[in-house]
C-alpha cells in the first residue's frame, strides 16, 4: 500500500481524527520507532494522558487493508494514535528494523486464520433453513396484502385526497409491516406520513408533496404487485434462494458478500471517482454517502453507497470524496440495471498518470441522443430511481436567458437544471457560471438525466465535468 495523504484521509473515521493525529506527529509525541524488516509492520509509543504510553502499530501485509492496533480505550477506529503513525511513516521519520514483537504476531496469526475460516465459509455451500423462510415469505405475503389495500385506496382516491388523510394510518401501517419483514416498503409508508404532514402544515407545498406522494405510491404499487407474484412462487416451488431481483433488496432485504460472490457478481475493476454527495433520508433517519465511480475498463458508471443511521454517527465510519485511480482487486456488484451499487474491502490507490486522466473523457456516451434513449428505457422502469447517472460529450455550455444548456459535438441540446427532489444543498447549475475558464475541447460533462414533470422536458442535473487535465466537481 502506498501511504499518502489521501489514503490517511480515507483510513479516518473522521476529519477530526486525522487532524488530531497530524497534530500528535508534528509535537513528537511518538517514541521507540521500529518496524520489521519486510517493512510490512510498524509501530511505536505514543504519549497519551496517563504515565504509561500508548503501543500503537500498523500492520500492511494485506495490501489495501492495514491493521491498526492500539492499547488506547479510544471506540474511534482507527485511533488517532494509529493516524498519527501513519503520518509519521509519511514523514519518513526514522524506523529501525526488529524482531516482531510476541503479541502482534500471536495477533497476525489469529487474523490470518480468521481470514482462511472466512474464505472457506465462502466456499462452503450454506445449510438453507427452508422451515424458517417458509415461515418468514408467508409473513412478508400477509404484509404486502395489508399494503396493497391501502396502495390501491390511495390510487381509486388520488393522492389529492392524502391532505385530509390522517398521517397516523400510515404510520401505523408502516409500524405493521416492520415486523413482517418488509422495511423496504415500510420506509414508503413512512414517507408518506411525512408527506401528509407536510401538506397540512404547509398548505403552500402542497403540490410539490403531492408529486412526491405520487413518486414514492407508483413505486410502492410496483414492489407490492411484482413481490407478491415472486414470493408466491417461491413458496410453491419450495425455491427459497435469493435470486438475482432487485426485489430482494427494495422488500428490505440486505446483501451479504458472499451472496453476491455466489451469484458471480465479483470482477477486478480500475475506478475513478466523479461525484461525491450527501443527502438525508427523513423516513430511514439516516444519511446517505453517495460516491459516483466510473469504471476505465468498461466505461460503466456505478455508485457507492455509505448509510448512516443519525442515532450512530459517531460510530460508522464516514466516507468522503476520493481522488486518484483505485485498483480493486474483488467488485461486488448489486443486482440491478442502470447505475449498480458496487462495493469492495480492499483497493490500492495512486494518482492518475496524465494519460489516465486524458482518456477519460473519451470514455463519454458517444452522443446525448445515445444518453437519453438509456435515460428513457430506465425512467420507465418504476422499481428503478427516477435518474440516470451518465457521462456526455461537451460541444458547448451556455445560456439562452435563463436557461443554461449543454450541446454536444453533433449539435444536440439539453437543459441543465438541478433537481427539485435532490435539495438545495445539492444546487450546482449556477455554479457553472464560476468556471475560471472556457471548459476545453474534448471534455465531458457528468450528471443526472431525470424527466422534469413541471414542464415535460429530459434535464441534466450536472455534478461535475471532465475535462483531459482535471475533473471539476460541482458538487463537495
């Protein structure tokens, strides 16, 4: 592993635990540097409040994944102390070469057959419990029934009708369905509690509530309908295995890693970020950490996605915007079309060579007419989000009035405009308008193509654009 600044930053749980342990490298509080001499382990003492120093260490003999190990009470992983080793490696302070102490390689040994243990688990074909799924998909039908009543009374009624609606039955019914096993449609319920509220407290919003009521009742009738007949299913044919559906996660479901890797859903990849973003789910109380990849191999734009329940901040680590290329040995990939979730554990990092950077752009859909005809196919798709994320050619960007459009190198046109839906923390068309300079020929523009309903028109929502030398982020 490369030790840089920004592989410091992306190990913290926190900006303030970073710069806390920069601060304790810069005061010397670090004594007894010693490192092995595969240069694989370090460690030191480190001062802390109490006689007797911290013994921290930082194990890289998996690449990509250091351990960090400290003495300190700290529940911050890593601790400062282990951020400030590292930045003391930076530093390139002076480590003298020693035997590995006792305890770390008791400890090394420990990870190393946790590690074996957990790749023969993936291997080892797991032991269904059909009696408890039968139990479980049974109860999870009762759910959906309870919530296709209520979705089809919503439709028959309009959701006009949802400003004299009392927001408690909907809670209520979503309450009901967390204990059927269904969160996924749960959260919807939830959502529009929230909307019915809203629309009686702030009569002025009422439009903007409704249109969101109607978003979020399509998608529900969608995963009821849908999950009702492939649930049913699989209690008749006795097939309880997870299949390769987005259903399985839009009921509330969790993929597990080695559930993707038995679907064969795992490939190297090369990553670039584009886009980072944060937003807050009221329904789920939890931020959303949103990172946009593009992948240099295929050309594919996918998404990471960190949740953060808002009752455990403290204890989840953050994510932030990352620069440079990552190499990622193992990418799971979620199931779906469009724009996938991805995930990894270990990737090595390093900046992107100048030719890396250059070949970006290129890897651009070849035209706005191609961008859209995906944004169409994927927009009638109610299970899917109501956006796709994509790259396209910049001819020019400008301004007609007060309308700010893009136009391809073959003369095509789209509106840029923010989405309504997305907040005003994510506002960023206006931010074009501080560009130092004319954006340079044969760059690329990344965003969200989304379908306006205000005025019926396909937008871009742009994030950032990417040009030969740099990517420009609009956005955090």
């Amino acid at each position: 592993m490369e030790l840089t600044e920004q592989a410091i930053l992306l190990q913290a749980p926190n900006p303030a635990a970073a710069e806390n342990g920069r601060k304790l490298s810069r005061k010397g509080s670090f004594s007894g540097h010693a490192r092995s001499e595969d240069g694989t382990l370090y460690w030191a003492a480190c001062a802390g409040s109490g006689k007797t120093p911290y013994r921290t260490s930082l194990d890289f003999s998996a690449p990509g994944d250091p351990v960090c190990r400290c003495s300190c009470p700290s529940r911050q992983f890593p601790c400062k102390h282990a951020l400030g080793l590292m930045f003391e490696i930076l530093a390139k302070k002076s480590f003298q070469v020693e035997e590995i102490p006792a305890d770390i390689a008791e400890k090394r040994a420990k990870k190393a057959a946790q590690v074996e243990k957990k790749q023969a688990r993936a291997t080892t074909p797991k032991k269904v419990n059909t009696a408890a799924l039968k139990k479980k998909i049974a109860r999870q039908l009762e759910g959906l029934d309870m919530a296709r009543k209520m979705a089809d009374d919503l439709l028959r009624s309009g959701v006009g009708s949802l400003a004299g609606s009392s927001a408690q039955s909907f809670d209520k019914l979503a309450k009901d369905l967390g204990s059927c096993y269904l969160t996924g449609p749960q959260a919807d319920f939830t959502r529009m509690a929230l909307a019915v509220r809203e629309m009686q407290q702030n009569p002025s919003q009422a439009d903007l509530c409704c249109a969101q009521a109607l978003r979020t009742l399509i998608h529900l009738h969608a995963v009821i309908k849908k999950s009702q007949t492939l649930l049913q299913e699989q209690l008749d044919t006795g097939n309880y295995t997870n299949n390769d559906t987005i259903l399985f996660e839009a009921l509330g479901g969790v993929w597990k890693l080695e559930d993707l890797r038995a679907l064969g859903a795992v490939r190297p990849a090369r990553l670039v970020q584009l886009s980072f973003d944060v937003s807050f789910d009221e329904a789920k109380k939890e931020f959303i950490e949103r990172g946009w990849w593009l992948d240099m191999d295929s050309g594919r734009i996918d998404e990471t996605r960190n949740l953060r329940p808002a009752k455990a901040l403290k204890y989840v680590k953050g994510d932030d915007s990352r620069f440079g290329l990552f190499q990622v040995p193992e990418l799971f990939t979620y199931p779906g079309e469009g724009n996938c979730r991805i995930r990894w554990e270990t990737a090595e990092t390093r900046p992107l060579t100048p030719e890396e950077q250059a070949a970006l752009p290129a890897l651009a859909q070849p035209n706005l007419a191609a961008a859209v005809k995906a944004g169409k196919n994927q927009l009638k798709n109610t299970l899917m989000p109501s956006f796709l994320a994509t790259l396209v050619p910049i001819g020019q960007l400008g301004r007609v009035g007060e309308t700010f459009l893009l136009e391809d190198p073959a003369g095509s046109r789209i509106v840029l405009r923010d989405r309504v839906e997305d907040g005003e923390n994510h506002a960023s068309v206006l931010r074009l308008t501080l560009l130092p300079e004319p954006v340079p020929a044969g760059s690329a523009l990344f965003g969200l193509l989304f379908y306006d309903e205000t005025d019926q028109f396909i937008c871009l929502h742009p994030y950032s654009i990417v040009t030969p030398e740099r990517i420009i982020r609009l956005l955090f």
